[in-house]
C-alpha cells in the first residue's frame, strides 16, 4: 500500500446501508487516517496530488466521494447532517476507530457536524475555507449548479486572488490536479451539486437562537485555514470560528481566496505537520518542553 | 558574540542624539538583526528568555530599552511616532542597514509605524499581541501605570487565559523570567509608564477619516500572532490587520490571551523559523516548489 501515490492508488468501493462507496486510500499504514472530505461540487480528483502525496508520507490518507457523489452510489442528500450520517457509515464500513478529518469548505461543514456527533470517533479537525453553521454571509448567493460547465474560470475566480502571483499559483495547481491520468473519478452530476448546494444554504442560515452555541462542544484540538481574500466564505467566519472553539488555531494567508492552502501549500504542508506531530494537543504539554539553550 | 546568551550577555550602551541607549547583542552574527520592541512598562528582561535564545541560534538578537525606559537616558516621549523616531536613532548609532522587528503590543505599533516611515530599513514584521493604528477597543482604559506595583498579578491576569492550562504556562514563564541572575535592566519609571500609556491611547484612537488606509502601504513580510482570548489587545485587531496588510500571515493561538505567544512558544518558535526561512517573501514561490512525489 505504501508504494502507492495519489497518481496511482486506484479507486475501491465498499457498501454500507445499501450505498457503494467509492474511495483511494494510501499512505503511511498503521497511522490514524487523514479523511478528506471535499468541497461543494467536486470528486476525488479535485485534492492537490502535491498536498495529498506529502501528507501521505506521514499519514494514511483516504479520499472519498460522498452518497450520489462521483463515482459513488445513491443520492446526495441536501442536508449537511444526511452526509455526515453517510460518512460515518463508511468509515464503519472500513473498520476504522479514529479517523483526523480534512475537510474543505462543505467537507469542514461535515467534519464539524461530525466531530459534534461522534467527538470519539475523531482525533484531529483540520478545518479549510470553511464556517460554523449559521455563519457570515453563508448562503452562498454566488454560486450556482452549473460552475462545472467552466471549471477553469470557476477555479481562477474562486480559488485564487486576482493578483499574479494568486493566478500563476491556480494555474500551477490546475496543472497538478492533471497529473493522475487513469482511473479518473466521475463528475459530480446536477442533481448531486443542486442538494449540495441546497445542504450549504441551509448550513449558512442563521439560526434564530444560539448562534455558534454548538462551537463550544467541539473539544478536538483543531486547525483553521482561511485565505485573507476568501469570496467564497468571507474570512471572518475562520476568526468566528478560532473565537469559539475551544481548543483550535487559526492560520490566515495573504493575498488568496477560497485555495489559500494550495497557493501557500510550502507553508501549509509545514504548519499541518507541526499541528499533527504535537502529540496529544494543540495546546503544548508545558513540562514536556526544555530550554533550548542549556 | 555567539557564545552569550539572554541570561549572559552584558548590557552594552550606546549614544544618539544625546540620548544613551541601553541594549544587548548576542546570537548568530553576520544575519539580519531581529530588533525586539517590547511591551508597555517592561524592560529588556521582559523577553522570555527561551524565546529569545531559541531565536538566537539562527539569527543575531538585539533587545534594547527605548529613550527614558529601564537603563536608558532620556525622556519617553507620549507619541508612538516619536518613539519611532528614536528607535531608528538607535539602529543608526548601531551602523544597522536592515533589521527584521519583532514589536509585542507597544512595540508592534512602532513596528508599524517603523515600516511606514522607513520601509528599506525592515525586512520583516513580526507583530506580537498588537493592533492597527484607530483598532478596535484600543484605548487600554484598565491599563494603569502602576501595574508595576503586583507584576504577577498583571501578568497572570493579562497575558494568560484563566484556564488552569494558561495559568500554569504563566507561571512557568515568570520563573524563566528570572533566569538572568546578574545585570538586570532598571525597573521602568512612573513617569516612563505614563508616557507610554498615553502613547497606546493616542494610537488607539480612532481617525476621523482612512481608518486603516496606511495599512495597505506596509508590504513588508508580516507575521502576526495573536492569542483567541486577548484581554488587552482584542483578537479582532489581529484579524483586520491580516485583511489590510497586503502580505500578513495571520497565526491565533487557542485558550491565551496577550501571552499567547509564551504560552504556545513551541509553536509560535516553529512559526516563526517557518517565516523566516521562507526567502524572499511570505508567498512561496511557486516555481521553485518541487512536487514531493516524483
């Protein structure tokens, strides 16, 4: 399993509650998993084969589709909490006990609803471009079921900064996402991005009482990665969201929108190996540390 | 010179403008200097002396007391822009060409005002605990000069959060805080104290037009840091500075207040090696990233 990459590990399926599941998994084997949950209208072509592979060095890394979601089975439902119950059927389909879960935008929707629900089942939350329910400016007027049919300017637009160094970093990352040419995934269908969409408003609506009250509840160490010019989810929701959790970090980087961790992945890739390698905590074991100098 | 540390390195003075600067030198010589600007009514010994000799194995290290604090001459003056004025004096008589700042609360604003003024003389920012120019609740009406009269209760109360967690990494910090046994700084006078508190009340103060408009202007590398919790300087600050800066990264650290980065400092000392080896600039340079999977 080990020799396998994010270009060559193929696609598995497994069943549970009568819907096949269609995943990849590779990596460092007898570590928790890295469960990377995607965002609104993508497959698991869409992760950063370069982010994918270097935390795969470290990690067992498992991309999945959701219910009605590529290449998978059954019907994407439009709630955030239907796809979280459909999750956590497949990872009991795969036996696993702790997972960390990476979740972009949507999928840090889920993973929050996730760890609220099943806190045993998760050991880490990395949370990417994404908001608490109930959000700023969550409803996502701008995007539309059919950003598929222009997925590069739907990317350039959303994922990057208008700057150059923004849109040179997006075309770089396009070209990456290229770099596995078999055993490509299924687009995301209309009707799987329309409940997609319909799941994310109602996420984003806010809630006539207690707002951010279920923050306080999420206990797992956590980190938060937002882009300082996000348009898809306006960077305050990241600050909301470090505001209220208990025990989470916040990393914010210049000059980029939605991809901020695929524009600076060199600094991303270095930040989430210091917060997973910092053994039971984000908060450092006080005694466990030592003068540098003697 | 590399073999001193914060606890051994004696304190050096030199003159500018009639004005006799009290500083110490120490790390590795030949690099850009980190210039550390420290905080309302504190002196040289102030700094945490893990953080200062961690950094010191890689850079050269400079801590020093502005006009009319600890063991300098002069009077302080009430305006950060004076202060500022000074500050460069100093770097001047030290024959400095090009320092990176590291400026916590107080010493993050004339770090800004620095950048502004003299922008070829900085190479990075890193802003500790600080806000913009006109933030948010920035007028410090519980600050008082006479906090020096219960330093522990001050600080427990100011830079660590009430959980037991903060508490007890605030109380570890006050021990390395005496680990300097011999030629300490002088205490920071009343009349010095006042000048500063009425030097962050004017900066605080809200303009009556083009709040944050010189922000845009700093394009200096910035890392910011801030605690969640900040009871002196409120996180939003932090955030609106990562959203005008042109090129900030932004890093909040969970359950801490103005201490965060003492509290978190085996984090905050890989953040800040993550920043400063990062080249030229805060935006990785895509072309030279190389795929981690070949």
């Amino acid at each position: 399993m080990t020799s396998y990459t994010h270009e060559t590990v193929p696609t598995q399926f497994v069943e549970a509650n009568g819907i096949r599941y269609a995943y990849r998994r590779f990596g460092k084997p007898d570590t928790i998993p890295l469960l990377f949950l995607e965002y609104f209208n993508s497959n698991m072509d869409g992760w950063d084969p370069d982010v994918t592979n270097s935390l795969a060095a470290h990690h067992e890394v498992i991309l999945f589709d959701n219910a009605g979601v590529g290449a998978s089975g059954g019907k994407t439902p439009n709630m955030v909490a239907e796809m979280t119950k459909q999750f956590v059927a497949f990872c009991r389909a795969l036996g696993l006990k702790q997972i960390h879960v990476v979740g972009f935008s949507l999928g840090g929707m889920i993973a929050q609803q996730l760890a609220l629900e099943h806190p045993q089942l998760v050991g880490r939350l990395i949370l990417l471009g994404t908001g608490p329910r109930g959000g700023e400016d969550m409803t996502f007027t701008e995007l539309s079921a059919e950003e598929q049919a222009d997925p590069v300017a739907f990317l350039l637009g959303a994922f990057f900064s208008p700057s150059e160094a923004s849109q040179a970093a997006g075309r770089e990352y396009m070209k990456r996402l290229e770099s596995r040419k078999n055993d490509r995934d299924l687009p995301v269908s209309r009707d799987s991005a329309v409940a997609q969409l319909t799941a994310i408003r109602e996420w984003g609506t806010i809630p006539a009482t207690g707002r951010y009250a279920t923050l306080k509840s999420i206990t797992h160490p956590t980190l938060i990665v937002h882009g300082n010019k996000d348009i898809v989810v306006t960077p305050i929701n990241a600050f909301i969201l470090a505001e209220h959790l208990p025990n989470a970090q916040l990393i914010m980087y210049p000059d980029s929108s939605h991809g901020a961790f695929y524009q600076h992945r060199k600094a991303f890739l270095e930040h989430v190996r210091i917060f997973l390698s910092d053994g039971d905590s984000a908060v450092p074991d006080q005694n466990s540390i030592k003068s540098s100098v003697a």
